[in-house]
C-alpha cells in the first residue's frame, strides 16, 4: 500500500501534509504536490492533515483513477524538488477548493519553488 495526491489538491497545495511526513516523501509542482509511491512508508500520519481530502491510500480508491494518479506522483516526484516544511498556500486556494476536473484544467508540470 501506498498514499498518493490526487485532483483536490491542484491550486489548493495547502502543506499542512509535508511536516508531518516521517520520511519527506512530498515533491512540489508549481500547483500541487505529489508524493513519491516509492519512498512512502504507507504510516498515513499525512491523509487527515489535508483539509481537501486530496491523500488517499491506494487500497481504497477506484482502480482506473488509481493507477492514473499513481503514475501522476511517481512521474512528478522524480522531476520536482523535495519539500519538507510548510510554505503558504496559494491565496486563492478557496476559490478552487471545491472545484472538479482541475487537473485537465489546470496542472502545471513545472516544479514548486
């Protein structure tokens, strides 16, 4: 098993997740983060501190969209810099909050800052 971000966190990136990971396994795109399947310890001490409810473990989550955004966290975490303390989260973040789809909308492949 291990825990993976999905949709709800494109231009949300709140990072109230990243400090309580024991093994840094978050990587920061330029709206969202990711984390790495390969490094996950599977301890799940990061899905109740996001409040978007964008970490889930991958036991629990339909098999087609699993397996897309395994490979979205896989991909990214190899390309994007690791992030191990909090940083603000965009200022609009609300106004997104709820929206759905944002990854076909909204996704950016560059790194975070």
């Amino acid at each position: 098993m291990t825990y993976f971000v999905k949709d709800e966190c494109v231009k949300c990136k709140l990072m109230d997740c990243v400090e309580v990971c024991p093994v840094d396994c978050f990587y920061e795109g330029e709206n969202m983060l990711v984390i790495d399947p390969d490094e996950c310890i599977d301890c799940g001490v990061c899905e109740p501190e996001c409040p978007v409810e964008a970490i889930v473990p991958d036991t629990t989550y339909q098999k087609d969209d699993k397996s897309k955004w395994l490979e979205i966290n896989k991909k990214f975490a190899k390309k994007w810099p690791n992030i191990v303390k909090k940083k603000d989260p965009p200022k609009d973040w609300k106004k997104y909050e709820n929206e759905k789809n944002k990854y076909e909308k909204y996704f950016s492949d560059k790194p975070g800052e």
